[in-house]
C-alpha cells in the first residue's frame, strides 16, 4: 500500500564532540522516506531550491522513492539546518536555521498523490498540514507529527488538526508542553484526549511510549555502542512504523506494536552514522533481524 | 534463601513541586529490605542514633525483616537527608546531608548474618563494602551499588571491590564517570570488565540495562501516572531483584532477567507515595500482577 510523507528537505550541518558534517541530506522527509522505503513503496511531497544537488534526488530514486512531489523552486534556497550535539548525544543546540523555500510550502497534491491510503504529515504549521489533509479524502490512516513552536504559536490550529489525525507522533518534551502536565503517562493521556485514535511519544535514547484508548505501553530504545549522529532518528522511526504499517495495510493494536518495534529498530541504524549513509548500506533483513534480537530482549 | 543487606538507614526530608515530608523512614537499606522481603527473608545491617524513632524498628519488623543488625549508637544521631526534586520528578538537588553515626559506620557482622549467601553492599564507601566481604566468606551471590563520590575519591579500592564481586548496580551518571565514556552502551561493558559477572544500570525514569559477558539488554520503566517521590526507588529496584533472586536460591540469565522485571515493578509502586507508604499498602500479589502487565506490554 503506498505510503505518501509531506514534509522538508534539507541540506544540514551537524557537529558532535568528535566529528562534523557539512551541506548533508536530510530533512524529515527525507529520514522518513528512506527509512518507509524499506517495507513499502513511498511518495514525497516536498520543496527545494535551485542549489539542491540533483544527486540526492538520484540517490533518493535508486531506493524506489517517488521523489516527483518535490518541486524545485527557481531562485529559491533549500532549506538548512545546523546543529551541534552535546557529549551526551541526545541534547543538541539548533545553532542556525534558514527556512528558505520551506518557508512558503504550500504542498499541491497531484492527482497521482491524493489517492494515498497512508499518509504521514512531517512537521510542517498546522495550517499546511490541514491543507494536505483536505487533499487526501481517501487515506484511511493519517498520522502527523509536531513541534514547541506549532504548540506556542498555532495552538488552536493545531488542536483543530488533532480532531481530524488518527495519530499523532511527538517528543516527550512537546507532549508536556501540549498537554501542560509534566508526567508522560498522563501527558500521552491528555493528548489522546484531544482527538487521535493514537498518541506516540518519542523519547529519543530512552524508546518511545504509545497511548491509545485502552492501551498505553513503552517500549525502551534498541541499544547501540555507535552513536554517531542522532539526527533523524525520530524522523527514521516514524518513517519505519508507517512504513510497515502501510506494508501491511492494517493498523490494528498488534500490527501498530509490530510498527513501533520496526520503528525503533530503523532509527537505531540512523544514528550509527551521519545522515543516511548507515541505512543506505543495510538492507530489509538487517532490520528483521535487529527486531528478533530486540523482541528477544524484552522476553523474560 | 535469607538475604543479608548492609547499608544506610535514614531520616529523609523530601520536597517535591507539591508537597513535603519531615523525618520519614529512608536510607538505602530501608528501601532495599523492605522492597525484598515480598520475596524472602531478609537481614538488614544498619546504625542509627539515639533519635531513631522505636516505632520504624517495629515497622520493619512486622515486615518480618530481621533488624537485630541496626545497631543504635548511645548519644549519636541517625543519618539524615533533605532534598527537593524539581518539576521532571526525576532530577533532585541535595540541600542538606548529615553523615552522623553513618560516617562511623564500621559494619560488625554477628555469628547469624555471616553465613548468608545472598548478599548486597548498599551504598557506603568501598573499604566499607570490603570490610563486609571479608565477613561473609560462604557468600554466593554478592552485587555492591556505590555512587559518584566514592569513584571520585575512593577509586582504587572501589576497583578493588569491583573485582570481588558478582554484580554491581549504579545509575547512568555513575556509569558514565566510571567507565569515561559518554554512551551507555559502551560504559556498561567497559565496568563488566573492570570485574563484576554482571552490571546494572538503573536509568531512573528510562528504566534499567544489563551487561554481562554473553548479554546485553534494557528494560523500560514501568509507566506510572502517579509520581509523588522517587527517593529509594534505586534501593528498592535493587531490593525486588535481590529478593526474587534469593526468593528462587538461582541466579542463571533467565532468572536475572525476571528478578530485574520484578525490579523495576516494585520501584515503580515505590515512587507513588512518600518513604515506604505505597509499598506498605501492597501485597506480593499486586507486584505479581504488575509484572504480568509489564510482560505483556514488552511482547508484539
């Protein structure tokens, strides 16, 4: 079942303690599509500028992905991010972001778009991402995913989009600040509360945690020595869940347990190295059987 | 199989965002005998002072726990501690700490607690741990806990310790500043090596990790919508494992593995109400069918 993500396409600049990285592929599109890409064929809606290297378009398509929703904006600047990471590797300062063409997606479906059964908002205003919604009536799963600066500045919008997701993907500490309550388990309550079926909370090297009308579970981070670049990680996850989800076309309570599972793997290979180079050089079956030595784990 | 605990006894003042409490019942061994004795008979080795309140020994006794090795220094105080936790209820300031008789604390075991098997060294310095070692020669399971001070200052003889144990149990900061090493991955193997047959690291909130020379896994808190004081959660994750160990007289993979689910279940009533109040109100059954839902929650 094809899955299509609207979300950015950046070129980042990511420093940690030891190393750095200039003018790589990123974005949480992009994350999210290559991670997807592994269990179903994917679509990506998405904007760039005139100094966007044709070869990652390339390198995106060599994976299957339909890459023909990205639209190039003449005279326009990709998006860019730079960011350095703490010894801790999880914390990260945010030391320059230029928004550039991003800044004035207004994502147009083509026809061979708006059919989509599965689709995944990547975090993008509230308002944009109502306007995708509007053109998919026939996607029988929506999940979207958010940040602080929607909740500080589109609250209102963004509870209007929570009334009309099946799901919603955020960070633990967006889930404390949307539902004003500073412990998780009732946070994740809160914010299911206010309209999707389902709330998943990424806590980064901690897991994630998944609260749906009777169900509310945590499942911990599959737990890598290399740690070398923790961004897209939760890009990576979502991208894993709704990938195998729409590989399966279902999302009943075991199929969306399965999918959190893949989704925790998939991002576990992310941050073994920069941008994409770790899961471009594993295939299906490295996260298959990451998933039988993670589901072994947690058997006692 | 008894099981022999020495350790801190203490009065705690704790504050939280919303609450406060005077004089309470804690101290490492408190918290680790009582969370055990759901599961075995257990010996607690301990000093207080004149100021220890008759009623807390009584408590603990009715508990069925052995207090004959809390010994009372005439015209000594007991070690006391105040802190306040801020708003996460995770991380906590120390705002004031009196060592008193426990600064003295030179452990002095009678004919009766010497031929334990199961044995666990609660936080003290490690000359002190030593010194417990030395007394309890037919020992078959002995796991030490220590923390950032003693590694600071007392690094040589903890190394010492480390290679006369079987286990050791210390959080994630402690981890980290022992093993030099950021990733916590990496950190527990590299304090393996230094000795112990196995590690813990308990990760507060995120739950716990465990290395031994064949395996390597984590396991989530329990999710608790009810935080009111997380003071002995570390002492009683380590009490419910060491109970559950002694309580089956076997420490193979398989039943380390259980002994730390039931773990990280008692740690998680422990932390519902102030000192041992929620512990106090539960019964073997309740911890059993908690981790019946723990189980179910880690299995896709």
């Amino acid at each position: 079942m094809p899955l299509l993500v609207v979300g950015s396409v950046a070129l980042d600049c990511v420093e940690t303690p030891t190393d750095k990285r200039d003018d790589v592929l990123g974005g949480s599109a992009v994350f999210f599509s290559y991670a997807a890409s592994f269990f179903s064929p994917v679509k990506m809606i998405g904007t760039v500028g005139e100094d966007w290297p044709q070869e990652h378009t390339t390198f995106l398509e060599k994976r299957g992905i339909d890459t023909s929703g990205i639209e190039m904006i003449k005279g326009g600047k990709t998006f860019r991010w730079r960011g350095r990471y703490l010894p801790n590797m999880n914390d990260r300062e945010t030391l320059e972001v230029h928004l550039n063409v991003f800044g004035e997606f207004k994502p147009k479906l083509q026809t061979n778009h708006r059919d989509s059964k599965f689709v995944f908002l990547g975090n993008a205003s509230p308002v944009t991402q109502l306007s995708v919604l509007d053109q998919v009536p026939d996607a029988k799963l929506t999940v979207a995913d958010t940040m602080d600066l929607w909740i500080n500045i589109q609250r209102d919008e963004l509870e209007a989009l929570l009334k009309r997701i099946d799901g919603l993907v955020l960070n633990d500490s967006e889930a404390k600040l949307l539902a004003e309550d500073e412990n998780l388990v009732r946070a994740g309550h809160k914010v299911r509360a206010m309209g999707p079926k389902f709330v998943v909370i990424k806590k980064g090297e901690h897991g994630a945690m998944f609260f749906s009308e009777h169900e509310m579970y945590v499942l911990p981070a599959y737990p890598t020595p290399q740690v070398l670049d923790p961004t897209g990680a939760g890009d990576s996850f979502a991208g894993g869940m709704m990938g195998y989800l729409a590989s399966k076309d279902r999302y009943d309570p075991q199929s969306l347990k399965e999918a959190l599972a893949y989704g925790v793997v998939t991002a576990s290979y992310t941050v073994e190295d920069f941008s994409l180079d770790r899961l471009a050089g594993i295939e299906r079956a490295d996260l298959d059987r990451r998933v039988a030595e993670y589901r072994q784990m947690l058997t006692f």
